[in-house]
C-alpha cells in the first residue's frame, strides 16, 4: 500500500487513535534502508519512482494546509505521524522538518503527539538523533535482537546494520524512546523464522534491559503482507511475551 501524498490520513491507528500522516519519502515508490518481509508499504524493489523526497517547504504547505482545514472542520487529532512509504529519517532536512512540524502542531493542535515511526538505522547521525529527541513519541524499531532473524525479517540494505548496531543506538536515547516489536512467523525463502522461540524473547528481554525504553509495543501482523508465507501470532502468545517482559520491569502495551 504506497501513500501517494506527502499528508495524508487522517487515519485511526491501533496505537496512535487518529493520527495524520508525513510520507517524506517518494509518493509514488519506496526508499528505505530496510526491506521489512511484513512492510505494509510493499517490498524495495518495486523502486522508488520518479517523483523524489519532497522539499521541506512541499512538506511545510501541505502540513499546514491539512491543519488548517482540519481545525475548520472542528476535528480532533491525537498525533501527527511521520510513516509512510519507506524511512523518514533518510531524509537530508529531517531535523529541520520535525521542527516545522513541531511549530505547525503548536499552532494548530497543541495537544496532538508529534511521532516518528523509525528503524533507528540512522540513529547514530548527530542531527537525527537530536531531532528524535524532541519528539513527543520516538518510536524505534527492534524486531529482533538475533542477527540471523533480523537478516530475514528485516532484510536491511547495509551490511553494517546488525543487533548490537541498533541496540546501541537505541540505548543512546536514555530511556527517551518506545521499542516497537513486530511478531511473527513463518518462512522467508524457504528458511524458516519465528521471533516468538524462547531464544528470541530472552535475547529481546536481554536488549531491552540495556535500551531500557519507556515503553515496549508488541503486535502482529494486521494487514495482508507481501510474503503469503508469513503468519499472524495469536493475541493470547502476544499477551504471554508481554507477561515476561512486564515482569522483567518494562511497560508494554499489547495493540
């Protein structure tokens, strides 16, 4: 499902209620430095299209515009978004345009969340960092602290890209981010995963006592993925993971 807007929604999200989107990738492709199996955005190599990034001012008019007509119309938002078709941190004027953001939000929403949906891959650039610091929600992505199923899920471009890579960056938020997990099973080119073995939740509750996040979200699959070959974990093996984390001292929310 590619987002052809640079705003789009508002849309109702399982975790965020109504949340109005930023795409600051191509509207018409995708770029990201994963290539996630489950991506409700389709897999990298449909391509990333001939329309680009959008300009930072591109952004600023239509944020600003979908913010004003919203307040028009007298609805409510509870969080301006960045998602959309790929990874929102590639984006050169990122801190600049969380800034944007934050000032449009002021403006039009004040009690509206600003959220990043990020895979925390560009975590360790300085301005990235910072401005995922200044965001209400810094949601960063772990699905797995094992190299190997991090290799197949979530399939990353760079070879540099491991466990210990994101794990670390994550830790560098002090406290001041939210671990979002995805499980699931099933295979990936005929190689069997599954991010729910006992292996894996006590490599993620190990990871998990060192980021110490002020929040760890655990969810499945809830939309068709690219790969048939992938499975939806039950809501009650769900709620069992949390149990674990919870009792090894992390908040976790179950959506």
């Amino acid at each position: 499902m590619i987002f052809h807007e640079t705003v789009f929604g508002p849309i109702h999200s399982r975790r965020l209620g109504t949340s109005l989107g930023v795409n600051l990738m191509p509207n018409d492709g995708k770029l990201c430095s994963f290539d996630c199996v489950y991506c409700e955005a389709g897999l990298n190599s449909q391509g990333v299209g001939r329309d680009g990034i959008p300009a930072r001012h591109t952004v600023h008019r239509a944020l600003d515009a979908r913010l004003r007509l919203l307040q028009a119309d007298g609805e409510t938002l509870d969080s301006i978004t960045f998602s959309g078709n790929g990874e929102p941190t590639l984006h050169p004027d990122f801190k600049a345009i969380v800034e944007d953001v934050i000032r449009l939000r002021d403006r039009y929403f004040p009690a509206a969340a600003v959220t990043v949906l990020s895979n925390a891959t560009m975590a360790h650039k300085p301005d990235v960092a910072a401005a995922l610091r200044l965001v209400d929600n810094n949601v960063l992505k772990l699905d797995s602290a094992v190299a190997r199923t991090l290799r197949l899920v979530n399939r990353p471009v760079s070879h540099d890209v491991n466990p210990e890579a994101i794990i670390n960056n994550l830790k560098s938020f002090a406290g001041q981010c939210v671990v979002q997990t995805m499980l699931l099973r099933g295979t990936v080119n005929g190689e069997p995963i599954d991010n729910t073995t006992e292996a894996e939740v006590n490599a993620l509750i190990e990871a998990l006592s060192v980021i110490r996040p002020r929040q760890v979200q655990l969810y499945s699959i809830d939309r068709r993925p690219p790969l048939d070959t992938l499975q939806v974990v039950s809501r009650g093996e769900i709620e069992a993971i949390s149990a674990r984390l919870s009792a090894a001292g992390h908040n976790v929310q179950v959506n």
